[in-house]
C-alpha cells in the first residue's frame, strides 16, 4: 500500500511538473526578422516553462485574424499604426475585440529602392513609385518620400495617407499600389520601389547599402509583440516580452541585421 500511494505521489508531482513546464504558447510572426529572434529565444523560454510554437506566415492580415479568434497566442510583426488602422477596420466600434501591444522590440526603417537608378535625383518626371497598399504602409511610404522632397501631403503627419492625399506632385509621379508581400517582386517593373524593411531582408536587399532613401534611427515604427486584451498579462506573454527585451535580443540584433533592424529597448 505505502509504495503504492508513494508512486501516485510521485506520479501527480511529475504531472504537475510536466504540465508547468509544459505551457504553450504559439505565436505567429513574418520570416524576418521576426521569425529569427523567436527562434533564438525559445531555449530561454524553455528554461522558464514555456514551449514556444512559432507560425510563420508572409501576410500582414492572417496573423492579426488567427490571434483574434484566440487560434493563436500573440503576434510578432507590426507597428502601432498598422495595429490600429487593423482594429478600426476589422473590429470598427466593438473596442472589445482589439488587439492590444504588449512590448516594444524593434525597429525596421523603411526604405525605397530601385534596380534602374542609383539616386533620386536620377529619377525621371513620370516615374513609376511602387507603394504598399495597406494603411499605416502607405502612410508610411508617402511620409518617407515627403521628407525625401519628392511630394507634398495635405497633412504631412497622416499615418494614413493614401495617393488621394498628395497635395503637390511637380514631377508627376505615378503609383502602384500592391501588397506589402509582393512589392520586391517588382523591383525591376518600376522605377522606384517603397518596402518594408522584413520583405527587403528576405530578397535579399541590403537597406543600409541599397537604400535610395531610407527612415532613420528616430523612426517612430516600432515593432511590437500584440495580443490581446485576456491574455496580454498572462505569464507566458511577460515571459516572453522579457526575453524579446533581453541584452541577448539586442546583441543578436545589433550584429545580425548591422543597422536594417534596430532595437527599440
């Protein structure tokens, strides 16, 4: 009898244990740099009994969805801007399902390149601007060329502006507006080609060399981890943002991507 009771003791502490150790937490994430800086931090959390599952997908819209219907944990890909242009448009005045930013990570200044020109001075009255479509990106795009001197906006600060809100376009520029995802695909059909720094990682652009124009180190766009607003205070997800935040993240960072991504902590 004792040794029986002693196994079942044994047996539920192991349990316990198991079940501890075993808590999971799956996130979704874009290939680069996101995916990346996961990958390095699930050993870490391991050690502090979390089982980091990473989905990696290549859009902008499906990671935000999955969370929101609570198919995944959290997310690693955005900025605050499109987060919200994301939650106005899906979830509009129901404030009860939106996703909500847990921490800072990092930085990706945005740049515009060309396989055609080697400055924007080069570029020819005409020319053909490929931008992202989505919001905040667009945004994004037509803020950068603003300050480039190339446009002028209505309002220089919309995070939204779409092409229907240049004011001034002296060299009558035309714009392709595509998905974020598919923009490196046409690096050489236009002139000059606005994308985010993720997508210009993976075909393999180097923004700190390739750039025509490029944010600088004071960009406003950080890359946040999102969840939402029943979990973001779990363990797990603290768990996880310490070790986002880590001197390992940033020395990773720091020598990985050498200035394309910055940390934001």
């Amino acid at each position: 009898m004792k040794k029986v009771l002693l196994f079942t003791a044994l047996a539920a502490a192991l349990t316990a244990s198991l079940a501890q150790a075993g808590e999971k937490l799956v996130v979704a994430a874009t290939p680069v740099p996101h995916a990346e800086i996961l990958e390095l931090i699930k050993p870490t959390l391991a050690k502090e009994g979390v089982d980091l599952e990473i989905k990696v997908f290549t859009d902008y819209v499906q990671p935000n969805v999955q969370v929101g219907e609570k198919r995944l944990d959290a997310n690693y890909f955005q900025t605050k801007p499109y987060l919200d242009s994301f939650n106005a448009g899906k979830y509009k005045d129901d404030k009860a399902k939106y996703l909500v930013t847990v921490q800072g990570v990092h930085v990706e200044p945005f740049g515009g390149y060309s396989s055609k020109y080697k400055t924007l001075a080069e570029l020819p009255d005409g020319a053909t601007i490929a931008i992202p479509n989505e919001g905040s990106n667009s945004g994004r795009a037509l803020i950068l060329l603003q300050k480039a001197g190339l446009i002028e906006l209505k309002n220089p600060k919309n995070a939204l502006a779409t092409p229907k809100d240049i004011a001034k376009n002296p060299h009558n520029f035309k714009f392709k507006e595509l998905e974020s995802a598919l923009l490196p695909r046409v690096l050489k059909e236009v002139d000059l080609d606005m994308i985010n720094t993720n997508y210009a990682l993976e075909a393999k652009l180097n923004p700190t060399k390739d750039a025509l124009v490029i944010e600088g180190a004071d960009s406003p766009y950080v890359n946040f981890l999102v969840a939402r607003e029943d979990n973001k205070n779990s363990d797990a997800i603290k768990k996880l943002a310490a070790a986002l935040t880590s001197p390992e993240v940033k020395a990773f960072i720091e020598k990985k991507y050498n200035g394309a991504v910055l940390p934001a902590f």
